[in-house]
C-alpha cells in the first residue's frame, strides 16, 4: 500500500505491507533507530512518537494508518542545529537516563505530557507517564527531569 506522510518535517512516500507496524516502517524503511522495540504490546512505552502532536505507540498502529499524518520521532526533537530540546536537555541536566532504552519514549511522552499538561504536579507527572516503563532509575530523576523542563517549555 503506498502512503505519504511527514517524518520529523520531512516527506516520506512509500510502499508497505498493510501488516507494517508504524515502528518498523520507523526502523527499517527509515532507519531512524531511535525508537525502540520493547515489548510489541504498547505496555512500555518504549516506542512511543509524536503523531500530529500527540504521543502514541508506534508498536500499536499499522503505518498505513498514519497515511497523511505529522510525526515527530526522537531524532526530530533536537533544533537543526543541534540544539536540545528543553526536555533533552533537562534529562541529560537531571540524569534522567540510566541504560537509555526507555529514554527516546519517556521524552516524547514528556514533550506531550508538558504540553498538555504544562503545570503538573509530581503526583500528576508520575501517574501521565504510568505508560513508561523504566526499569533502572526508579524514575526519581526522571519526573525531576520534567519539572526542571517545565519552566522552559511553558516559556
């Protein structure tokens, strides 16, 4: 089936299988490796992207889906020029990381949770990313992480 969309501002056209998940489309036709494979059954968020600027989980929707839609992977977070966005940057400031494999996911999750949810409260920050697994932090740094970014991004 082919399907055009964006992917970090730019166009893609393709041919997929009808059976192509989004995060293998993601993976293997665009080689953008930055979204993770965790579970194949969106428990753990690992997958997660932005589709028309809400976050979702690439492992739970066929890429003929997303035919026409906006999406925003980790590698198209960063400025251009390399600049970190706030919510990068707050995790490396915060060492809201540990092994890194959740790490791509839980910052789309939390570019969408500020966005929607710009003035959470830590209870309300640890209970938006409930579909995040992280299994080395404990998740302490990361909820700092999102709350140091809230200022910035709110700015």
């Amino acid at each position: 089936m082919q399907i055009e969309l964006k992917v970090n501002g730019q166009p893609v056209s393709a041919d997929v299988a009808p059976n192509t998940l989004l995060v293998q489309f993601i993976r293997e036709h665009l080689r953008l490796t930055g979204t993770h494979v965790g579970c194949d059954t969106a428990q753990c968020g690992a997958c997660t992207v932005m589709a028309d600027g809400r976050s979702i989980k690439s492992c739970n929707v066929l890429a003929v889906q997303m035919n026409g839609c906006d999406i925003t992977t980790i590698e198209g977070v960063a400025a251009p020029d390399g600049t970190l966005h706030p919510i990068q940057a707050a995790f490396k400031e915060c060492h809201g990381l540990q092994c890194g494999y959740c790490t791509p996911g839980m910052v789309m999750s939390a570019i969408d949770l500020l966005a929607h949810h710009p003035h959470a409260s830590e209870q309300e920050i640890r209970e938006l990313l409930e579909g995040n697994i992280c299994r080395c932090t404990g998740y302490q740094n990361i909820v700092k992480a999102i709350q140091t970014a809230q200022a910035a991004v709110a700015a």
